[in-house]
C-alpha cells in the first residue's frame, strides 16, 4: 500500500512529521510517498513565494526518518 502526501511543506515543522508517521502507521506494509509542491506553482495559487526555495524543501523532507 503506497499513501500519498502532497503538500508544500514549507516551513517544516514536527506537525509535518507527525502527518507522516499517522500515514506511515495506518498499516505495517505501508509506504509513505511525500510530494513537494512547486514553489512557482504555490507562489500563482497563494499569492505569495514560498519561504524556502524548493530544493530546500526537499531536502527537509528527506531529512525526515519516516
């Protein structure tokens, strides 16, 4: 089972892990895939840039253990 996560993530907090861990732990074979947002595509639908550019936002979201 694959769950998906999409978001922009910016500005990453222990509310982000812990969304991923709930998906993580809805079944033992499950595999989370979390999915960054675009900055420029969530800069044109929130009107405002991102706070962190979108390599950086990857590479919290690899940090992540879950």
């Amino acid at each position: 089972m694959r769950v998906l996560c999409n978001g922009v993530w910016d500005m990453y907090h222990v509310g982000h892990a812990n969304a991923w861990l709930q998906a993580k732990q809805t079944t033992q074979a499950a595999e989370v895939v979390v999915a960054v947002h675009d900055g420029a595509d969530t800069a044109a639908h929130k009107g405002r840039p991102c706070v962190f550019s979108d390599e950086e936002r990857c590479a919290m979201v690899l940090s992540c253990a879950w």
